[in-house]
C-alpha cells in the first residue's frame, strides 16, 4: 500500500516531530519506519517479514560506504586538533598589531580572527565564546561602540561555517550528489566576498563616525624593538633591511647578539618574499607544467569529448558515489608531475589560458612592487610584528591553504587532502611543544622523501614528497617523543579523537536516518506529489528561488544547519532542474543564506552564547542591533548572488571546465 | 546496586566502545596520508584503499552511536523542548523512544544481523576493484553497533522514567566538549585579564544558556554531572 498522500502526510509530521526535540537523527528513522511499515504492508506476510526492516539494513550501509561523508571525520579531526593547538590569543595579537593602523582596527582584526578560526572548526558556538572573551573587552575598554563590537564577533563567527573547508558543503555536497571540489571552489568567492563586505562596512562605520571605534592610545600597540635590532636601524625613519644586510657582512655590528640570532631575523623577514615566489612558481607550474597535454597528437575534438564525459559522469552520479572516483581517475592514477589531462586542459584545446603570460608577469610585477615599497619601508617594529605573525598565523595559514588548495586545483581528492591535513594539524600540534625535534624529523623526513621521490625524475615530485616526507617526519618524531615519554599532548588528542567520534556519529546517523525517511517519501510518491504542485504553481525561477530561500531561513530561526541540510536539501533538489538552477549555485546560496539565518534576531544563537560571556552591562538587544546590519549585508549578497551566478559559478567552470 | 549505578555501567560501556573505535580516526588519517605518498609519488597505489578507508569511516561512526547517544551529543531540534520542565520533557522523549527509536534500531539488530550472516554465508568480497577485500566482518558491525544502541536506548527510557518520577534529569557521565577548547585556549593565553579567565570557566553553563536561547543564570544543564 502506498499513497501520495501518506507522503504528504510524512511531510508535515516531520516538522512538528522535530520540534517535540527528540534526537533527530532517530526522529526520521521512526518516521520512515513506521510509514515504510505501512508501505510494504501485505497481508499475507508476517509482521516481521517487512520489507521496511531490509530497507533500514540497506540504507545504513549505504551510509556506511558513502565516499563523501568520509571526509566529515577527517575534516573535523583536523579542525579540532588546530582548535586546541594554535594559539588564538596570540594570533589575535599580532593581526591586530599588523593592522593597528587602519580604523577600526580591533573590529576588523576580531573578524578575520573569527573567520580564520571558524574555518577550522566549523562550529560556531566555540569561537563566538572564544572570541567574546579574548576580543570583546579588549574593544570595549577601548571605547568601542557595544553593536559594532558585537556585530564584528557574531558575524565572523557565522562566517567561519561557510568559509572553506566546511563542514556543512560536504553535508550538502552527499545530499545532494555533487561533488565536494565543485561545492568548495564555488563558495570561496561568495565567502571572501562577504568577508571583504563586512571588513569595508566596518571601516566605513568607523571613518564615517570615528566614536564608534577610537584610535587606540599608542602605548597599547607599542612593539618593543631589542636593543641590537635598534643599533641596526638605519636613519630617522627606523629603516631595518639595509642594517640587517650589512651585518650579515659585518657580524662586528651585533655587538653582545649571536650571528644565529641574526640569521633567524633575517629568514623571518624574508618570508614573506618567499611565500610569494612559491606561490607564483605553483601558479606556473600548475598551468604550464601540470595542464599540458598528454600526447600532442591527440586531437583537440577528442579531449573535449574526453573531458566532457567526464563532467557528465559526475553529474549523473547518485549520492556524490562516482565523483570521488572519477576524480581520482582524473587526477589520482596520474602520478603527480608528469603531464596529467586534467578537465581545464581538455576543455581548452590549447592548454596555456589566453593572456596567461600577461596576466602572470603583470600580478608578479605588481606583487615585486608591493613587496619591494613592503621592505623599504620596514622598521624595527615591523620585524617584531613580522615575527610574531611568522609564528601564530603562517603555520596555520599554510596548512589550510595547501589543504584547499589541493582539493581546488584537482591534485588530491577531498579524502586525501583532508587526511594531509590531519597529518598537518598534528605537526602544528607537535611544533607547538616540540620546536627543535620537529625541526630535525623535518629535515630528516624531507631528505628521505625527496629521495625516494627521485624514482620519477621530476623536479615537481621530488619538491612535494620532500614536502611530505618532512610532513611525516616531524609530526612522527614529535609525536613519537610525547607519547613515549612525557605525554603532554596526550590530552589534546584525546580530546580530539572523542569529539570527533561524537560530531561524526551525530552528523553521519543523521544521515542515515534522512536516508531511510527519503527512501520511503519517495517510495510513497509524496516527491511526485510535490514537483507537480510546484509546478502546477507555475513560478517563475525566480519566484521559485525567492520562495526556496525564504523557508530556508526560516527554517533556519530553530533548527541547525545538519538538520536543514540533511532533511529539507532532498526534497528542494529535485526540483531545481524544473527551474534550471545549478545545484551548485542552490548549495552556496543555500550556505550563504544560513549565514543571515543565524544572525537574524530574535533567535540567532550566536548572540546568546555572546551574552554569556559579555559584561553585565551589555544587553541582548544591543547584541541583535548590532547583527542585523551583517544580515542585511549576507541578504544584499544573496541578491547579487542570484544575479550575476558567475561570481559563484565562475571558479568551478575555471578549474573543471563545465 | 542502585538504579543511578546501573544507568552510569551501562553509560560507561557504551562511552569506552564508542572511545575504543574512537580511535579509528587516528588510523584512518594515517592510512590516508601513506596512501597518498604512496600514489603520487611511488606510483603504487594500493588497489583496496577505498574499502579500507570506508570499513574505518563506516565502523568509526556506526560504533560511536550509542557513545554519542549516552552522551546526549545526537542533535536535537532543542528549540521548544529546551524551554519545557524536565517532566514534560522526559514524557516526550519515553513516547517517542518507544514510538521512533525502538522500531529503527530492533531493525538494524534483527535484519541487520540476517544480513550479515548472508554475508558471512556466501563469503561476500566487495567489488570495488576485481579483487576486492572481504567485508562481511564490515557488515557485521551494523547488528553489533545496533544492539549497543539500542542497550544504551534501554537505559535512555529508564532515565525518562526516573526523571518522571522525581522531577530531575538523572546525571551523566562526565567527558569532553566542543566548548572546553575555551578553557584549554585561556589557560595557555597571555594577553587576556583575570575577569575574562573568570567568566571563561563558565564556558558549559554559557552554552547551556545558550541553547535554549536564555541567560545564565537559569536554565540547569541537562543531564547534570555526576
């Protein structure tokens, strides 16, 4: 027996099962049993010979072998290994050091902090709490205004679940059947947008009205220069390279300094001229090197062609199964660095992108200058605040950076990159403690990697598995020292390890009971029921859009994004090749949309868990007045969002072709 | 032996279960990571990675269930419940454990476990690659993992029925948050002041507070501490 109407019914019992508070994830596994019960109810079976017990059997293991929702653990290990290791405190430090010069300086710095962080994570209550007792009274003392120090670590903090690597696109990429990589490269646009939005927004705020956020006095941002540093300055602006080079030459000038002093200063300071030249050279090497084409006699037709099936493979996929493996088919069987056919190379004949050669020589002459005025420039304070961000937020920055960046340009699978990353936070964790040994079991990793990566004769192999081999050997030696002997990382591991298993159970039984309860919605024709409903309204797409928004906000006042994704995501889904909406575009809308939810008043609870760590004399309606400009800001960019599909769509076409 | 001491072994048999497989996720990340070495750089992938990483994932979180069911980490759709008195809720939660969660996870013990017999019977290999590894132990997880969940649903009804009864949530075991990283974070900090350290050891009760969208100087935590 089954009956669209059953369907429907299953449908409006769902929200209000919901709101009865009862675990979700046993909610939907109720509900489809009971309903599938019903469906495969035949009178000549036993009870207990139901298909609907079978059913429940299938679906948990198609769960269980789901390669998208393999990386949620090790995404969340990662995150909440970095969580415990870095330090937030002192990165809040020295960003805020490093822009103690632009207005409104302690907002814009507790933004960025709560984005970087909650990138990491991809939980917000944490960093709101975090950042409400490192950010907020530092503000407040400084005189800034309640709202828009309290906007500044709401917003950043809502940011953080959007922001790549995040949680919820992959939740939303095995819903939905997309790929993760598509997802990811879709939504750094948006997400850089928003963050470039409010960081403007607050620096008009204070231009416009300068008692908003008072210049802080100067004793607090004060650096202090050692006193060698000081002798090496040079003239009446402080300058500090010129002294630095010439006592390279000179050790005589450093008087009671060590000359390994001098070299460690040096090496920070030019940092940041490194990071650049490897950052251009991958550009380079990834265009030049990675995208040219296999065999020069294949004719263009045929990679097009080539390239083609394997976008429509992965569009057809169910459940997100096939994409990782046409991926890794794409990228993975390929060793690194010889000359893999990657879709952008098979979607353009010729592998070089038009205008490469001037586009690249001209960002590299504008990043010369930049670097160049960068260092004429520089005192004896900006090396100490060099410094000081060379060791709280590079690290951490460089790791998440290849991380996403591995996963965006097609070199490793979400999987993989994600279990690197893993491998990486450990490594943070263990330089933290273990600064000299996990130099050592760098260097020593790094030459037996970089050997053994000489089987390939390949420049570019041999430079990353160094990479890794340096990886490995200094997250190995660190952690094998500790867990030997002092064991006083045990603690932070542990940590990590358990609530990662408790995230991953919640998040991944959630999904087994939204996959029981689809099963049977479908099994019922309640899905049918709904697509011809919808279109018998006959909405515009945009109509259409408009509407899929609004419930989705609303929906997301009480509930939390895991439930919205994982139970309301399906039944939009099918829907959308009605109205010609990318279901990429729909994920990151859908993603940048929960962002306003969330910090919409009255409900947002970002505001509350803000409260509890704000002095008394901050009320909760100041909190939510000084929210409501970021979702209005988040519901400006959806607009622009729906637009102009390009600022979304663009990354994704760029990298995989379309 | 009173009710509160069986309550808290089963808890506890559940909480080491899901804190033993817990462990997976190291193995996994580095299963992972000497794949990805071996791959790109020595050109020898292993042919039976994917049902490796996937017997890990898969077992990790399906044994994590009735650890994070004891731990009251399974999400909720708090946003009215959190606001009822502990009777009401706990009148609730009895009915629908009966109702939702015993069919569910009776089905995931007693079909589960036909289904992994069958595959034990016909010696199941996956078919990933041609020659793929067996999983029937793989299968066999699902019965084992639903009749711990279901152990600690047993228990979960009992704490309903005493909260019933007297009024108040009995306790839970004590372990390890999302918002303890506040804590471990200001003990290592330098630049915050005393009055912040002070308000940060309250992280728990300010995320209680939270989750049911009030102050702090309500709202008891769920479950307590033992």
């Amino acid at each position: 027996m089954s009956d669209p109407m059953l369907g429907l019914t299953m449908l409006g019992l769902i929200v209000a099962a919901i709101m009865m508070g009862f675990p979700t994830a046993f909610t939907l596994m109720g509900m489809g049993m009971l309903f599938g019960a019903l469906a495969f109810f035949d009178p000549a079976q036993h009870w207990w010979e139901n298909r609907i017990f079978d059913l429940m059997v299938q679906r948990t293991f198609g769960a269980m072998n789901n390669d998208t929702l393999i990386s949620i653990p090790l995404f969340v290990f990662m995150g909440y290994l970095i969580e415990r290791s870095a330090l937030v405190d002192r990165m809040f430090r020295a960003v805020q050091l490093a822009f103690r010069r632009l207005p409104a300086s302690l907002a814009v710095t507790t933004l960025l902090v709560c984005a970087f962080w909650g990138m990491a994570s991809g939980i917000v209550g944490a960093v709101v709490v975090l950042m409400g007792v490192i950010a907020l009274r530092p503000m407040l003392n400084a005189g800034y205004d309640v709202r828009l120090a309290s906007g500044a670590i709401t917003a950043g903090g809502t940011l953080g679940i959007l922001i790549p690597p995040s949680v919820m696109l992959i939740v939303y990429a095995a819903v939905a059947g997309q790929s993760i990589v598509k997802l990811y490269a879709a939504a750094m646009l948006p997400g850089f947008f928003l963050a470039t939005m409010y960081i403007i927004y607050i620096m008009g705020r204070a231009i416009l009205n300068p008692s908003l956020a008072p210049k802080l006095s100067p004793e607090l941002y004060r650096v202090p220069v050692p006193d060698w540093l000081v002798r090496l300055e040079i003239g009446p602006e402080n300058r500090i390279v010129g002294g630095l080079l010439l006592a390279l030459a000179r050790p005589g000038m450093l008087q009671d300094a060590t000359y390994l002093r001098l070299l460690k200063n040096v090496a920070a300071a030019l940092l940041p001229l490194l990071l650049t030249i490897a950052l251009f050279s991958l550009a380079w090497w990834f265009v030049l090197v990675r995208n040219a084409p296999v065999d020069a006699t294949v004719p263009p037709e045929m990679m097009i062609e080539r390239s083609v099936d394997i976008q429509a493979s992965t569009d057809l996929s169910t459940p997100g199964d096939e994409d990782e493996e046409s991926s890794t088919t794409e990228a993975g069987a390929v060793p690194l660095g010889t000359t893999a056919l990657s879709p952008a190379a098979g979607a353009q004949a010729d592998h070089v992108p038009e205008g490469f050669y001037t586009q690249f020589w001209g960002f590299a002459a504008f990043m010369a200058l930049l670097l160049g005025y960068y260092y004429w420039r520089m005192d004896g304070e900006q090396l100490e605040i060099l410094k000081m961000l060379t060791v709280s937020v590079v690290p951490l920055a460089v790791l998440t950076l290849s991380v996403l960046g591995a996963i965006l340009f097609g070199i490793t699978t979400a999987t993989e990159s994600a279990g690197i990353g893993s491998i990486g936070a450990m490594y943070l964790a263990g330089m933290q403690r273990y600064p000299r040994l996990a130099l050592w079991g760098t260097l020593i990793g790094a030459v037996i990697g970089a050997s053994l990566g000489t089987i390939q004769h390949n420049t570019m192999t041999i430079i990353i598995s160094g990479v890794l081999g340096g990886l490995f050997g200094g997250a190995a030696a660190t952690w094998g020292r500790d867990l030997l002997g002092p064991l006083r990382m045990l603690d932070i591991l542990r940590q990590s390890v358990f609530l990662t298993a408790k995230t991953t159970a919640m998040v991944c039984w959630l999904f087994v009971g939204s996959a029981l309860f689809s099963a049977v919605f479908a099994l019922h024709g309640g899905q049918q029921l709904i697509e011809q409903w919808v279109l018998g309204l006959n909405l515009t797409p945009l109509q259409f859009m408009i509407v899929a928004q609004l419930i989705i906000f609303i929906l997301g006042w009480p509930l939390e994004w895991t439930e919205i994704i994982v139970i309301f995501i399906p039944i939009f889904i099918p829907l959308l090749a009605h109205f010609d909406i990318d279901p990429v575009l729909f994920g990151t809308m859908v993603a940048v949309n929960l962002q306003a939810a969330f910090l919409s008043p009255p409900v947002a609870m970002s505001a509350f868990y803000l409260k509890g760590v704000a002095p008394p004399h901050v009320t909760i309606n100041q909190i939510f007045a000084g929210m409501m400009p970021y979702m209005l800001i988040v519901i400006l960019l959806l607009a622009i969002m729906y637009m102009w599909p390009g600022m979304v769509l663009f990354l994704p076409e760029f990298l995989y072709g379309r | 032996m009173t009710i509160q001491n069986v309550l808290l072994t089963v808890d506890r048999i559940s909480a080491w279960s899901g804190k033993l497989f817990a462990w997976l996720i190291v193995a996994l990340a580095l299963v992972v990571g000497v794949e990805v070495f071996k791959r790109y750089i020595l050109n020898a992938p292993t042919p039976w990675i994917f049902d490796l990483n996937s017997m890990l994932y898969g077992t990790l979180f399906m044994m994590c269930g009735a650890y994070a069911l004891a731990q009251n980490a399974h999400v909720r759709g708090d946003f009215l419940y959190g606001s009822m008195r502990p009777r009401t809720q706990a009148g609730l939660d009895l009915a629908l454990y009966i109702l939702f969660f015993i069919p569910g996870i009776v089905a995931l013990v007693y079909a589960g476990y036909g289904y992994a017999e069958l595959s034990w019977r016909i010696n199941e290999h996956s078919n990933v690659t041609a020659d793929g590894p067996p999983i029937y132990h793989f299968k066999s997880f699902i019965p084992i993992a639903g009749a711990l969940v279901l152990l600690q649903g047993f228990v979960e009804i009992v704490r309903c029925v005493v909260c019933l009864r007297t009024g108040e949530w009995p306790a839970r075991l004590k372990d390890v948050e999302e918002i303890d990283v506040v804590g471990t974070q200001i003990a290592n900090s330098e630049y915050v002041d005393t009055e912040s350290r002070e308000v940060a050891s309250h992280s728990r009760d300010i995320e209680d507070a939270a989750k049911h969208r009030g102050s702090t100087e309500s709202s008891p935590r769920h479950g307590g501490k033992p």
